[in-house]
C-alpha cells in the first residue's frame, strides 16, 4: 500500500499494513514527526530507502488469502474472529455482509455496521452454545495463554482456546484456523515466549473434537510463500527471528452428533 493524500492531507499508511494511524492532537503529531523517518524514506525516496530497509511478506499472505476462499460469500454467515488485534479481517468480512463478531484481550481499532468487537479473553467470550456458523482464528491459537498479549498464563491455552470455539460453533460450523508449523516447540525471542509451533501428532491433538476437512502447509522458501509438504516445512531454515518459516491452514468442522 503506498502513502497517499486526501484533501492536500498526508494519510498515514504503514507499508503493506492494511491499518495505519493519523494523529489526533498536536503532540501526536510532534511524535509522528520524531518517529517517521522510516515511512518518509519509504514513500519519498524509495531507492534510497528500499536500501535502508528490507520489505519482507509475513505469512498473513497466506493465512487471509486461505480464510477467505473457505468462506461462501453467497451465504450471508454469523462469524466469530478469535484474536483481531492488528487484523482487517473482521472488517473484511463485515463488508462483505457476514454479521462478525470479534474478540481480543486488546482494544480493536476498526469499525463497521456489520462488526460488534468484545474485548476480552478467549476463556470466557460472552456468546451461547452452537451460536456461529463459522469461527476464525488466524495466528493466535498457538498464543493463548504464554502472557504475550497480557493475557492470562495457561500452559493449555491453546487447548482451552480450541475447546471455547467448539462450544459456540453450531453442529457442522466450521472452524477455520491457522498456527505456526515445523518442529513441535514453543519460540522464544529475546526471552520471550512468542508461540507454539506444532507438528502433525500435536495438530491433531489440538483439534481433537473438531473433523479435520482440509490441511494445507505453506512454507517461505527464498523470501517467497508456497505450498510445501510437511517433511520439507521441517527442513525450513526460519528467515528471520520473528517470522515463521511454514503455517499450517486448516478447515475443521464440528460434528452433528
Ligand atoms: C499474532 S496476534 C494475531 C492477530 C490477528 N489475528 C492477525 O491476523 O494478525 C494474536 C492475537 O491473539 C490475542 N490473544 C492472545 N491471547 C488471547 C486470549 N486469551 N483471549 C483473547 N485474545 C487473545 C492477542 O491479543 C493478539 O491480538
């Protein structure tokens, strides 16, 4: 996404990232000036500063790309987007005419007649039993619980997490999930817990209760995104610390029994 202008204005448009942020008030703007060098270097001089700074695709290419050819568009669906901080998702699919709840630990920015955000922890979403046609979550299963966010310690987050989705999807909704692949781990970063990454036993595991319908691993090989198998995601180098290097995308259904 380049920067742009609207109205001789300056929008504030963070390369490639879908949300960006405009200064409210005098001091947000003295800030913005002190901290975005690097955006100015990026859209006013990009050969310069495409030398400065590397432009590197996460996985989210993937992962959006997977969740929106699973979802029908011709049927109108209620949808819950487990974890949409950061994420245009559930705006995405709100405008497509989907009714789409979300839920964070963390505040949403983002709006629409279509979307109603809750914040709060996975562990206790405010919503009835068999309530969802369909339940997303991309990239935060493998999270929940590692106090990242600031959301509460459980070393069976993810597990709890899983457990909560079952409990609102409808009998035959479907859960659309993706999470880190390769070797079964949780990831530090500067001794931090980021994530867990799970090989195919440990998926299984997660997802026990839920009809896996559809698996998928991509892989970045070369700085590029692909569909690999699950023997070469394991032979992956990881591209840099706080990327991934394979995701798992996957469609399960909850039964009708
Ligand atoms: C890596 S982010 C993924 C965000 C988003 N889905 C995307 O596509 O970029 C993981 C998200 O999970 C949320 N999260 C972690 N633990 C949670 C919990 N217990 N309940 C609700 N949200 C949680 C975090 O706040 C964070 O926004």
């Amino acid at each position: 996404m380049d920067a742009g202008r609207s109205r001789g204005k300056r929008l504030y448009m963070g390369l490639g990232m879908p949300i960006s942020y405009k200064p409210k008030n005098r001091l947000a703007s003295l800030l913005d000036i002190r901290f975005s060098l690097k955006s100015v270097l990026l859209n006013r001089l990009p050969s310069f500063g495409y030398k400065l700074f590397e432009v590197f695709m996460g996985e989210r290419v993937v992962e959006y790309a997977f969740v929106h050819s699973n979802i029908l568009m011709e049927t109108k669906q209620r949808i819950l987007d487990v974890g949409s901080y950061g994420s245009v998702l559930p705006v995405e699919l709100a405008c497509f005419g989907h009714k789409v709840y979300s839920v964070d630990v963390l505040a949403y920015p983002l709006e629409h007649p279509n979307l109603t955000f809750v914040q709060g922890d996975i562990y206790n979403i405010p919503f009835p039993d068999n309530f969802f046609d369909t339940v997303t979550a991309v990239s935060t299963v493998e999270h929940v619980g590692l106090g990242r966010y600031g959301d509460p310690l459980h070393p069976d987050g993810d597990r709890r997490a899983i457990l909560e989705m079952i409990r609102v999807l409808k009998k035959g909704g479907k859960a659309i999930i993706t999470v880190p692949f390769g070797e079964r781990t949780v990831s530090y970063h500067r001794g931090v817990a980021m994530n867990r990454v799970y090989d195919l036993p440990s998926l299984e595991q997660l997802l026990e209760g839920l009809q896996i319908q559809k698996r998928v691993i991509y892989g970045k090989q070369g700085g590029f995104w692909m569909p690999v198998t699950p023997e070469q995601a394991a032979n992956l180098k990881r591209e840099d610390a706080t990327e991934e290097k394979s995701v798992a995308l996957l469609v399960a259904s909850k039964g009708q029994g």
